[in-house]
C-alpha cells in the first residue's frame, strides 16, 4: 500500500476495474434477487448533494444486499419530460444573467459550453453525460446497460400503452385543470420561469355563498365544515369592492368581490364580467344568510382582512377561530354607528360545531384565555390557531349542529360537504396559491383554469381501495410515514396527467396534449427490465407494440400470437417474460421525502392499476433533505453543491461516509465543510491502520491462543456486525456508520491500548467488509493489499455469531476501563502526583447481596425489606447492619429498572475482580506512572481513610498516596 491515503487515485482504479469486470450486470439466476429503485434524476441541472445523499443510501443498500448474498439490481435512468428543460433552454438562448451566472458559477459549465445548450435536446444530451460520469465517479454499483431517458422512442412505447390500458380500465377522464400561469406570458410556468415562489403549491379552497338581497358575497375557506358556526363576516373598510356578473354551468349570479379576487376569477373557468366598484362601507352592517343554516349574519369591519387573499371578504368562526375571537373581543366597545351598526356585539353567540377531546364548547375562547393572549396582535394568537386546528382535525368530531354530518370526523369531511355545497349551489371550488408567486418577467402569477384537461381519476374509490391494500401489505421505512402515505392516499385529488408545452410522449387518443412529467414516472422500473433488451440489439421499436408489453409485463395473451404481432420469436418472448417474473416486484423504493404527495403516492396508484398483486411493490424508504452550510440549495439559483464538486474536492468515499453518518432517515442534513473535513481524516485513519496491520505481518486467527483482551474484542465485534446489519434492515445508515466504524474504531484503539495485538488482522477482515458498502473504493484497496484475489464487493457481509459474545469479557474491561477512568478523574481533581494507587475490590457482604438479588430476580420476589431481611439473617453480616439497607436501596431500582443482567455475569463463574485487577496491574501502572496494589475490602493490608468499605461490586474503591503538585 502506498505511504498515504490517496482517495482520488484508489477510486479511480477500483472503477476502472468495476466496469472491467462487469461485477453489477446483474442477471436472473438461481439466488434470492433484491431489486431496489431509487428516482432517477430529473436533468435541468447537475447532481447535488441531495442526489447524493439518497442515491447514495440506494447504493449502501444495494451492496448490502449482495454482499449478503442476494442478486441485486440497481438500476438508473434519466428523467427529461416536462417543461422546466424547454423553459432552461429559452433561458440560455435569451443569456438569462442569473441563469447564466448560477449553471456556470455553481454548476460548473464552461463559459463556452454553456451558451451552446440552447436547446432541450443540447441539455439533455448534456446533463445526461455529466450525470452518469458523477455517478460513476462516486462508485455507484449501477448496471448501466438499463439506463434510458423518458424521451428515447422506445420509452414512449411504454408510455403510450400504460395509458391506453389505463384509459381502457376508465381511469383517465376530462375536465377543468389549475395551473401556475403568467398573464404577461399568456403560459403555465415551472419552477425554472419562476422569480420567487418556485415553492408555492396550488391549494383547493370552498368559496361559500353568503347572500344579501341579489347579491352573493362569497368567502373562501379550507374548512367547509365551520360554515356552520359562522357569526358573522369580516369586510376591511379600506378596500374597494367590485360587483361582478358572474356565470358558471349557465348559472348567473352577482357577486361582491375585491378587484384582486375579481382578476383572479377571470382565470377561472367561469364567465366574469364587471359591473361596479362598491365602496366598502356599503356591504359593512348588513345582514346576510348564511347558505348552509339559513341563519342570519352581520358583515363587521375588520383591517385585517387582505383584499388580495380569497375574495376579500372573510368568515367569522369565534368559537373555533382563536383570530374571530379575539377581533369580535377588541369590537365590543368600539363606536361602529358610521356603518349604521348599533346593536351590542356581545349578543353575538358563538357557535360551537366540533367535539375535541382536549377542549369544552369553545376551544377559540378557552385557548385565547389559558394562554393568556391579549389581542389579534399578540405573537401567541398564531400559534393558538395552529393547536386548535391541529387538535380539531386530528380528533375532532361534528356535533348535532351539523345535522347529517353529525359524528364524522373534521379529518374526513372536507371532500364530502365540499361535494355537498357544490350541488346545492352554496359553495364553489377556488383554488390559490400558498404563497405569492412572480413570473421571471415580473409579472404575479396566477391560478388558471385550463378546459378540456386529461385526469388521472385518482379520487375513484376502488382504485384507492386498492393502493390502501398495497400500503397496508408493505414496509414503510420509517414506520412512523406510514401515517404520512395513508393521508396523502386520503386527500388525493384527480390530477391533470397531461399539457401542451414541453417534452414527453403524446396522449395516444388525443395527440394535442402531452402526458405530465409525473404521469410518465409511475411504473418504469418495469421498464429497465426491457431495455436491458433493447441495448442488446435483441428488441427493436417495431417489437414494442401493445401485445409485447401485454404479454411480458401482464403476462396476458396468446404467446403465438403476441409472437406474430411483435415479430419476435417466441423463445425471446419467454425470455423476457421470464426475466420480469424474476426481478419483479420491487423489492424497495428509497427516495426523498419530498416526493412522498406526488411521485411515491403516483407509483403505487399505477402499480395496482395494471399489475396483478404479486407484482405489487414489497418496501418504501423516505429520507430527508440536504442543506448547505444552513441555507437551502436550489438547482436554479444557488446556492449549490454538485455531486461532482464535492467528489472532485473531497474524494469518493469520504463524500458517501460524510453525507450518510450526518442525518438519520427522515431529518435533514447540512453540509458543512468543517464535517466533510472531519470525515476526511477518519479516511486516513481507517487507512493507516490497515496498512500497519497488514505490513506488521501478523495473521493469527480465532485457533490461536487467546487472551481476555482478545475475547472483548471479539465479543465487541459481534455487537457491531449485529448493530450494523440492524441499522442497514432498517436503512438507518447513521446508526450503521455509528457501529462499523466510529463505535468500532474506538474499541480498536483501546484493544491496542490494553497491549491487545493478536487478532488486528482478524479485526481488519471484518472492518474492511463491515465498511465496504459505505467506502467501498478504500475498502477494496485494503482487500486487495490483504491478499484477497476476488473483490470485497462480493465478499460475505460480516454475519452475527453468537458463539462469540463474551458478556463476562466484556464486563471485565468494562471494570478495568472505568477503573482507570476513576483513579484520572481523581488525580486531576486534586492536581495530585501519585506515588501509589491502591485499589479495593468490594466485600463479600456486597456480593453476597448482588447473588441474591438475581434469585429474588428470577423468581419475581426481590423487593428492598426482603432483601434486607435475607442478608440480616446471615451472622456474619449482621455487623454491618447500617450498611446493608443503604447499598439495598440503591441496587434494588437498578434491577427493576433492567440493569439486573450486568450483575447476573458478575456472579458467575468466569468472573473474580480481584483477579482481574491484579492482571491489569502491569497495565495500570503504565497508564497511571506509579504502582498499583489491589487489595480486598475484606481484609486489605493498607486502608489509613477507610475507603474500603466504599468499594462495591464493579467498581473498586481507590485510595491514592501522593503529593500535590507544585
């Protein structure tokens, strides 16, 4: 091995041996297959450190799993359709500055590559290279012969017969569509045409129709359910409202709205035409019916009230709205006769419509009241809305008030009432923006509606039946999203699977349209499966007709005639029929958590659609994101650390083990390069020390004559492959890095600290494969210098062994460690130099009391006063009668609090501490400077401060000859 650690040097020769060998072209055999999927990247942009965190946990799993045995496929594909690639390209073109400066800055493009991808081909081309180099370059154990992108001609075969088959099953229909829309563009926009509220979804709110005389004055809300507790309405006297003709399925009516709203609605897909300003003053202190009780209302002013949210006009629910609350409060005493309203407020009743366990009648009001919360202004009003919403959906229930809905739960009802109030004509559907979205031109987006939309019918009943009995037959890691899944199953709505701008497959029964960039990545791991046939020359566009994937993905039709249609050859037909029956399903799908409403929740949906239930997928993992010393990256604006930057910079392996051992599952990371710096020594280190091991020559193994010392280690080794291997069943790469490495390193170190040297090769063999699916480009180096002929890639994943584990080994140092941690604390306390150390092991008393505390133990009889009562009754240890209920009381709780197990091997056979001591005294002495002399409680020669009798089992008491120092 060379003198030091060269990361860049090692890994470049274990990739170039990799694709020589060809060791991750996995095909079907007789072993157990594992086929794991993680999405593939999406190309307006180089890999960054979020790729490389998920990807990554991919790829430990994946080595994982061979290692252990399994047939692993990992495949990797290029996702390009939709419209961010088209809007990156008319960027480039139009030499955008900030574009210009973010992929050349940050992405790394050359300033003269850059403006020639002006293109959407030129940046797929492009970014596709880039993508699998970096990937490539991290060691990613990917069969490459699979990779594709969703716009090659043969994909858009897959495509177009999913969705005809899905159309055939009624599971595609038409209607009206939100999207993101710049007015000035006259176009949807994308992330990358977006200035700022490139995060803002599109939310579905209910408009309730209030009526006055002719006139309705809608209110926007995300809980149809509290129209019943409505008292009354909030109108801001200093808005301008406008009165609008408003038309909709033939049906006309008049509506009070603020010029915003107005604007808003003609994006609608309804017929607005403007009538009149109306001055605000007018619609305050009139009564209005409530559509849904018919109960009369009054209209309030309110400041608060923000024209441009809504229609700008707000309703009143005080009894469950922290907000109404407290502004029908601050109301009570102000002088509202300029809008002819006189009558006293507090008349007002509120209304109470949802059970929660946690309140009584009026949660708003309870809640303003305990927390003490003095006015709308107040910081604490904010989050007292979010505990009594919070409260409300997830336990509420609707009271009596609700009539036919009485006893539904608040979490379910939205869609129903909804439902409802569309169809009485008391409520329409509204949609808005979370947040304020602007075009790049500058112009502020809006919602519109586009007619005549594809749908994919995701709110069809049967079809969620379905992906519920998925879900319910699948692992969900971490457990705890499971949760997370069923509500997204629960609240998802049809959506638009297909536009007209961008990249992708055409509709096959409407070619105007465009199937959605989502639409087209539900089901494409089946997908590698062909195109393995395709790189070979073996499958051709023309074979790729409707009975070929039929017949080798459904296995449905006649093989002759599916033969005679495609023009293939029966025995290839079979082939890949048979391939697919081997890798499918998919074993595990490991993403981001982003993807977890949209992508995650669309590929389950399509997979119960068109396979049969054993082909449905077996495991989900969710991982969470990856920030950049704190700030959140961006592929479009920065900041941003690509994968190939920080593999270019820091090495391979030092990037996979930084980005793996920061976060754990679900939390997100960041990036720090003080971290990425700490990694990089821990390389070195874990170098350094193979190479000591392997040059100093020494090849015992577990036949050579062993010493307690080797016994811990091996014993400690056990835990780490047990924990390990528990970690990686569970994809908590954290907690695995914890035990392969820093865990284990630790116990190396003091292995060799107790003059431990005989089993370091035997340790090495189980480091080096213990970390090979973390580091593996280090790891095969070490392999390889270890005399290894075959790659550690394929070596047996370190397993369990039981007969290993050495419990009273363990507990020995575990003495001998605290021991010597005692006597330093001590020291260093009374800034001593010590002359002797002198250590007592416990007296027999003790023991004695420990020995029947584990058979009180066994036979569920230990209790303080039992225990006493026992020890009492011996002779010989009535003279310490003030002792014994002391030390009782203190051991008694350890052992119901689970701590009895340590103290069952203390009284075994294998254990003497006095021994034990007196064999480490040489190593004592050498840690401490001076000499040691172990003495027993009992009877100790030397004890002029009576610190004997503080001595208990495990741990000895310590009396120190010696001066202070000057």
């Amino acid at each position: 091995m060379e003198q030091d650690y060269k990361p860049h040097e090692i890994e470049k020769k274990w990739q170039k041996k990799w694709n020589e060998s060809q060791i991750f072209q996995a095909e079907p055999d007789k072993r157990e297959k594992f086929f794991i999927t993680i999405p593939y990247p999406y190309l307006n942009g180089n890999l960054h450190a979020g790729h490389t965190r998920t990807f990554t946990i991919g790829d430990v799993v994946a080595r994982h799993k061979r290692m252990l045995g399994y047939n692993v496929l990992y495949p990797m594909g290029f996702h390009v359709t939709g419209t961010p690639i088209v809007g990156l390209a008319e960027l480039i073109a139009n030499r955008d500055p900030q574009t210009m400066d973010v992929y050349e800055r940050l992405h790394g493009i050359p300033g003269d590559i850059l403006p020639t991808l002006d293109t959407p081909e030129k940046i797929v081309d492009y970014f596709k290279r880039e993508s699998e180099k970096a990937m490539r370059n991290i060691g990613y154990s990917i069969d490459w012969r699979r990779k594709f992108t969703t716009t090659d001609p043969t994909y858009k075969k897959f495509i177009e017969w999913q969705y005809i088959r899905l159309g055939e099953k009624g599971l595609i229909v038409k209607g009206s569509h939100p999207v993101k829309w710049c007015p000035n563009d006259n176009n949807p926009v994308e992330d990358h045409d977006i200035l700022y509220g490139e995060e803002a979804t599109i939310v579905e709110y209910t408009l309730i129709k209030f009526q006055y005389k002719d006139l309705v004055l809608p209110c926007a809300t995300l809980r149809p359910e509290t129209t019943y507790g409505v008292t009354n309405l909030w109108v801001n006297p200093d808005v301008t409202y406008v009165k609008a003709k408003v038309t909709l399925d033939g049906n006309e009516e008049f509506w009070v709205v603020s010029k915003e709203a107005f604007r808003k609605l003609t994006f609608t897909d309804r017929t607005v035409e403007y009538i009149e300003d109306v001055p605000a003053k007018s619609i305050i202190g009139i009564k209005l019916t409530n559509p849904v009780t018919d109960d009369e209302v009054i209209s309030l002013p309110a400041s608060f009230v923000r024209p441009e949210n809504g229609s700008g006009i707000v309703m009143s629910v005080p009894a469950h709205a922290p907000f109404d609350y407290l502004a029908l409060r601050d109301l009570y005493d102000v002088d509202l006769s300029e809008y002819g309203i006189t009558e006293d407020l507090r008349k007002i009743k509120l209304i109470s419509l949802i059970k929660v366990p946690e309140f009584g009648e009026f949660p708003a009001k309870e809640i303003v009241e305990s927390m003490g919360i003095t006015s709308q202004k107040d910081p604490k009003a904010e989050e007292a809305t979010k505990i009594v919403y919070r409260r409300e959906f997830h336990g509420g229930v609707l009271k009596e008030i609700t009539g036919k809905y009485e006893g539904q739960a608040v979490s379910k009802i939205k869609d129903i009432l909804t439902k409802d109030l569309i169809s009485s004509n008391a409520g329409e559907t509204f949609y808005e923006f979370s947040e304020p979205v602007v075009c790049r031109c500058g112009t502020p987006c809006v919602v519109n509606m586009v007619k005549g939309q594809w749908f994919l019918n995701y709110s069809n009943p049967e079809w969620k039946a379905k992906v519920y009995k998925c879900l319910d037959q699948m692992r969900i890691i971490p457990e705890e999203y499971r949760v997370e899944f069923e509500n997204k199953i629960d609240w998802l709505k049809d959506k638009a699977c297909a536009r007209r701008k961008g990249l992708g497959t055409h509709l096959p029964f409407d070619k105007e349209w465009l199937i959605e960039s989502l639409g087209d990545s539900t089901i494409y791991m089946s997908y590698y499966i062909i195109v393995r046939f395709i790189e070979s020359g073996e499958l051709k566009i023309e074979n790729l007709t409707l009975s070929f994937f039929d017949y080798v993905l459904l296995g449905k039709g006649d093989l002759a005639a599916a033969s005679a249609d495609t023009g293939l050859n029966p025995e290839l037909l079979e082939e890949i029929r048979r391939h697919f029956n081997y890798w499918y399903p998919v074993d595990l799908r490991s993403s981001g958590k982003d993807l977890v409403p949209n992508h995650l929740l669309f590929f389950l949906f399509h997979h119960v659609a068109l396979f049969e239930e054993d082909k449905w997928p077996k495991a989900l993992a969710v991982n969470g994101f990856v920030s950049l010393e704190g700030q959140k990256m961006s592929k479009s604006k920065g900041p941003i650390l690509t994968m190939e930057n920080a593999v270019s910079t820091y090495g391979a392996d030092i990037t996979r083990m930084y980005i793996l051992s920061t976060a754990e599952q679900t939390q997100d990371a960041d990036w720090q390069k003080t971290g990425i710096e700490s990694a990089r020594r821990q390389m070195d280190r874990f170098y350094s020390f193979a190479k000591n091991v392997i040059e100093s020559g020494k090849r015992a193994d577990l036949s050579t004559e062993l010493k307690q010392i080797d016994h811990w280690i091996l014993s400690r080794i056990q835990n780490y492959i047990k924990g390990t291997n528990t970690a990686l069943y569970s994809i908590q790469t954290r907690e695995a890095i914890q035990n392969s490495f820093f865990l284990l390193q630790n116990d190396i170190k003091w292995y060799q600290r107790r003059g431990g040297d005989t089993l370091l090769y035997y340790v090495l063999d189980n480091w080096v494969r213990l970390m090979a699916p973390f580091t593996p480009h280090l790891c095969e180096e070490i392999w390889e210098a270890m005399g290894h002929k075959d790659p550690v890639s394929l070596a047996q994943y370190p397993l369990y062994n039981e007969d290993l584990i050495d419990d009273g080994a363990e507990l020995a140092e575990e003495m001998i460690k605290g021991t010597l941690e005692d006597v330093e604390e001590i020291i260093r306390v009374t800034k001593m130099t010590p002359q002797k150390v002198h250590l007592y092991t416990a007296p027999t008393w003790k023991a004695e009391a420990i020995r029947c505390a584990c058979e009180m133990q066994l036979e569920c009889s230990l209790e303080v006063g039992t225990l006493i009562k026992k020890l009492m009754s011996n002779p010989d240890f009535k003279r310490f009668g003030k002792e014994i209920p002391k030390f009782v009381q203190k051991i008694v709780p350890e052992f119901k609090s689970g701590s009895s197990d340590r103290y069952e091997i203390l009284t075994g056979p294998d254990i003497d501490e006095q021994a034990l001591l007196k064999e480490s005294i040489s190593f004592l002495e050498k840690e401490i400077g001076c000499p040691v002399e172990v003495h027993s409680a009992d009877s100790p020669a030397f004890d002029p401060e009576k610190k004997a009798r503080f001595a208990e089992p495990l741990r000895p008491a310590i009396y120190i000859e010696g001066k202070k120092k000057e």
